[in-house]
C-alpha cells in the first residue's frame, strides 16, 4: 500500500469513529497527477447525494506533462464507489448522530488501483484538541528523554 495523499488535519480536527474503504472515479491526467503526489486533501470532505457519495474540494493538480488538452476542473467532485449497504450505514449515522465523513488518505491498493481511506468522524472541542496538543508534547518529550539515554 503506497501512500499518494493524506489528510493530517482530519485527525486534529476529528476522533475518528471507524474507517472504510472507497474506490474513486477519476480522469486518465488525475491518477497521473496522483501518482506524482499532486493532491491536497485539507479542506476535503464526502457528501451523500441522491444515493451517490462525492468527494467535494479535494484538489488535485494538473500535471504539465499529459499530452492533452483536456484540463479537468482541479476541485471537482469526484464519485466514490462503495457497497449501497454501506452507503446506507453511512447516511444513516451522518442524519441521525450528526457526525460527518472525512477522507483520511489517499492511497494505492496491492493492485495498484487508487482507493481512498474515509472515516465516520465526530468534530473536536477546542479542549479536546488542546488535550491532542498535550498528549503529543508529552509523547515526543519521553521519546526526547530515552534518546538521551540511549
């Protein structure tokens, strides 16, 4: 599994409930775009519509290199492919417990095919977020202190 995009705000921003699987629908140039790590997924979120899940504001780059003139739109909502079961489960928790769905990353599976990883995620309280801080600065300190004994 290589890595091509990840979203590190989602986890400052979020408690992560549990974690799925999608396949993304893209353009020839995107998954060359992809491939060279010319993705942004910050601002990026999954909105159930009519039945369908998007991926909305995620930004993948153009690549200067494809040999077409077709540009597509950087920002534009890009389908994902999940079991209708799941999308249900989803839109269910989303509606009714008034959590959301974030991307976490974007990846490459075991037969190269471009998979995104999208959590069930409840927002973060300010104070849950300065405990996040505090829990980091105490973890890097103590490994701080080992190295130096080591």
């Amino acid at each position: 599994m290589k890595e091509l995009a990840k979203n590190k705000k989602a986890f400052f921003d979020f408690s992560i409930i549990e974690n799925y699987e999608a396949g993304v629908v893209l353009k020839g140039s995107e998954v060359k775009a992809l491939r060279a790590g010319r993705a942004n997924l910050k601002d990026s979120f999954v909105r159930i519509i009519k039945g369908e899940m998007f991926l909305l504001n995620a930004h993948i780059s153009h690549l200067g290199t494809t040999h077409s003139h077709f540009r597509p739109d950087e920002r534009a909502p890009r389908k994902l492919l999940m079991h209708r079961k799941q999308i249900d489960k989803l839109l269910g928790a989303v509606t009714q417990e008034g959590l959301t769905i974030v991307v976490l990353s974007l990846y490459l599976n075991e037969k190269n095919i471009i998979k995104a990883r999208i959590a069930l995620a409840k927002g973060k309280n300010l104070h849950d977020k300065r405990e996040t801080i505090k829990r980091r600065e105490g973890e890097r300190e103590a490994r701080a202190a080992i190295k130096r004994y080591i």
